[in-house]
C-alpha cells in the first residue's frame, strides 16, 4: 500500500474521531442546558436561566462538527440533537410519573427537579432548533462568499447572527405572559451578554479540528 494512501486513510480517521468527539460534546451540552433551563437564577442582578451558562458553547461546537463533518453532517446533528432532547424530556416525564417505592423514602426530588416544565422544553427545542440553523447558515455564507481564511471571524459572524435570535425566541416562548415583561427582558438581555461573552472565550476552540477538505 503507496505511504500516500495510508497517510490519506488516517487523515480520513482522525476527521471521523473529531466529529464524534465534537458531536458528543454537542448533543451533552445541549442536553445539560435544557435541564438547567429549569431554574431561574440572579446573579449581578440578572434574572438568568442557568441554562445559559453552558448553552452558548453549542453554537461553537456546531462551527466545530460543520468545519470538520461538512454542513450535511451538522444540520443532522442539530435535528438529532433536538430529538434526543424531546426524548430525554419524555423520559423523564415517564419516570416521575411512575410510583416510587416508598420502602426506601418519599423520593419526591427526582419528579420536582426533572419532571419537565414543557412550556419551557418545547421554547428552548424550538429556539435551539431555528438559532442553530441560522448559524449553521451563518458560517457556509462566510465560508463560501467571504474567506476561508480568519477562522475565528467565522465563529463570531455566526454567532452574531444566531445569538440574538436563539434568546429571544426562548425567553419570550418560555416565559411570555408568565413572567413580568421586566424579568422577561432582563432573561433575554442577560442571554445575550453571557452569550456573546462565552462565544469570545470559545473561539480558541475552532482551531482544534482540521478542515474537511
């Protein structure tokens, strides 16, 4: 077998582990967001999902699995993952509607921690949903229209464009005529600044894959 081969087979290899790997971490993160998504937190006076705190990496996991994969891969990363998502939420539905066996305690914290709150689980599927496909177009349009090059400036266009989108559909589907338009806001506005923030830290990240070529 010519070296060329061998050294073509494990480049091939090498870019299937990384999309693996960055689409594992993908599907967690979105995972985790969604269950912290549950609980409103304050912090710098902020009324925050804590969903929002690991949510953001997602956008720059999606660049990841686009740059390494290829777009057809990350668009049905982004459905799948959505799936796994209304999956989990039914299951754990299931779970806190089965009934405990007492034997071993009340075991009331499993069904108020988990039991999901579906206004809140079908806004951030949804927001996730369309804010992720945006960017996913986002970054073919800087790839193919503008440069291939400045890797880091495709991750912030298309997290510019999906940021915005992604937190208002969540906070206004979520929590929309629940919750004083104020707290509404003050979600939306503090989505947007961690996020933005989170994109900046993230950046770095985009550089750990090589591109498909």
């Amino acid at each position: 077998m010519e070296a060329s081969t061998v050294k073509l087979r494990n480049e091939e290899t090498n870019l299937m582990a990384s999309a693996v790997l960055v689409s594992i971490f993908y599907v967690a993160a979105q995972m985790l967001s969604d269950i912290a998504s549950l609980q409103i937190v304050l912090v710098a006076g902020f009324s925050i999902d804590a969903g929002t705190f690991i949510y953001p990496l997602t956008f720059t996991l999606r660049d990841m699995v686009h740059k390494v994969a290829g777009i057809k891969i990350a668009r049905m990363l982004i459905i799948s993952a959505a799936v796994v998502n209304v999956l989990m939420a039914l299951f754990f539905k299931l779970v806190s509607s089965l009934p405990p066996d007492l034997a071993v305690g009340p075991q009331t914290a499993f069904g108020t921690l988990l039991s999901p709150v579906w206004r809140i689980v079908l806004a951030s599927i949804i927001a996730e949903v369309i804010a992720e496909l945006i960017d996913t177009e986002g970054y073919r349009i800087w790839v193919e229209k503008v440069t291939r090059r400045y890797e880091w400036a495709r991750v912030v266009f298309s997290n510019s464009l999906s940021i915005p989108v992604d937190s208002f559909l969540f906070s206004f589907l979520a929590f929309y005529g629940k919750m004083p338009l104020s707290v509404v806001s003050s979600i939306f506005f503090s989505n947007m600044i961690i996020k933005g923030v989170t994109t900046i830290i993230s950046i770095p990240g985009i550089y750990l894959v090589k591109e498909r070529s």
